[in-house]
C-alpha cells in the first residue's frame, strides 16, 4: 500500500531481482534533494547563506545531518544548486518540500536573487527576392 493508498503489487521474480527502498521500516527520516536555479550573475556565496537560514528555521528541517547546499552545475538558464537535508519523517515529505520551497521563493524575492526561467532569442532574417532570369 502506497502512501497515497494505492496497492501494488509486485511479483516475487521482480521484486527478487531489483532494489527496494522503504522509508518507514527502520528509520522514518528521510533525506531531501530539493533543486534550486538562480540567475547568471548571482552571488552564489551570498545565495547559499540565504537557503541555510532559511533552512535553519524550517521546522522539518533537522539540524543534524546538517543541511548543505551544493553548486551542481551550469545550465542553460540558471546556475543550478541542490539542497539536501533530512527530514524527521517520511510522510511529511510533500509538506516539506513545499514548507522548504515557499521560504526559499520568499526569501529570494525578498532579497533580489531572480530565479530564471528558459529563455530564446529568435532572429528573423529578411526575405531572399529570387530574381526571375525571363
């Protein structure tokens, strides 16, 4: 039974030959990947401190594993980071993941870091006239 009660089932055969991850047997925390782009431009130090506080405060958020935040890579329209700290409970992920993002958006409106979004230049070229040779 899923969190969103849905039953499944898997055949032994299957379920014999691949991984499977239980989020509530042994130990209900969980630990979050949450990725986060800014702007070309942006203080990623500066950027960095700002998700910790807001990390700091979130009461899903444990303190220990203290949460990190990574630079990951360049991408087409942002500098992409990852966030990943741990949660006390499992089934609080959704909530989580939301209480987290809410405070991040908020908290980069608040102190002007633009969160990108992709973006084209189209160049349109003049009409070639084929003269007739008649």
């Amino acid at each position: 039974m899923t969190r969103d009660n849905l039953l499944v089932v898997i055949p032994n055969r299957e379920i014999a030959n691949a991984q499977v991850f239980n989020h509530t047997l042994s130990d209900p925390r969980l630990r979050l990947r949450i990725p986060v782009g800014v702007a070309y431009g942006t203080d990623l130090h500066r950027t960095k401190r700002i998700i910790l506080d807001v990390l700091a405060a979130d009461p899903y958020v444990l303190s220990d594993p203290k949460p990190v935040v990574y630079f990951t890579d360049f991408g087409d329209s942002s500098l992409n980071l990852l966030i990943r700290c741990w949660i006390g409970d499992a089934v609080d992920r959704s909530r989580a993941v939301d209480s987290i993002n809410m405070a991040v958006k908020d908290a980069f409106e608040t102190e002007g870091i633009e969160i990108p979004f992709p973006q084209r230049d189209i160049h349109l070229r003049s009409p070639v006239k084929i003269v007739s040779k008649n």
